[in-house]
C-alpha cells in the first residue's frame, strides 16, 4: 500500500473541500472558510501528512497537500484576487478571529 492510499483524504466524503480554492478562483468568488477548515482539519490527524507536502512541493499541483494551500508551496494559478495568496495561516488567522 503506498502513503497516498492511507491519506485521510481518500476517506472523506468531500474530496472537493480540498481544491475549494481553486474551485473559487474559477468561479470568480471568495473561498468557503468552513470548506477550508474541514479540509485543513483532516490534514491536521493525517498519518502521512508529511509525505503529502513533500510530493506537492516536488510539483507544481494546485489544491490542499498536507496542510498547505498551491499559495503556500508558491503555485499560483485563477483570476486576479486576494484568494491566489490564499495561505494556511490566513485561514488560521480568520479562524481565531471568529470569521
């Protein structure tokens, strides 16, 4: 069984929460917190996570990869908006902020 076959992703019932970004870019609007968060949350407890980030790092794949946003690794892609520098610790911010 290879690390990607034990991602907690992989057992989730909303696997689109983790291109939600992109998602958004595409549809000219802001990202979903919550959808965010969900999918953070998962990567949170992930047992690979690890493993997850070193792959997205290695290319240029846009969508949540071990906890991190395409902004985060430096993938860029969408229409001009402040969510193509949509990062983690934006999220993260937003969250303690009650938003």
């Amino acid at each position: 069984m290879s690390w990607d076959d034990r991602a907690a992703c992989r057992r989730t019932a909303r696997p689109e929460a983790f291109f939600e970004v992109e998602e958004a870019a595409d549809d000219d609007r802001a990202p979903d917190p919550d959808t965010l968060r969900f999918a953070l949350s998962l990567c949170e407890s992930c047992p690979v996570r690890a493993a997850c980030e070193e792959r997205a790092r290695g290319s240029r794949s846009t969508g949540i990869w071990g906890g991190t946003f395409a902004a985060d690794r430096g993938v860029t892609y969408g229409t001009p908006g402040w969510w193509k520098k949509f990062t983690v610790s934006r999220v993260i911010e937003d969250a303690a902020q009650g938003l």
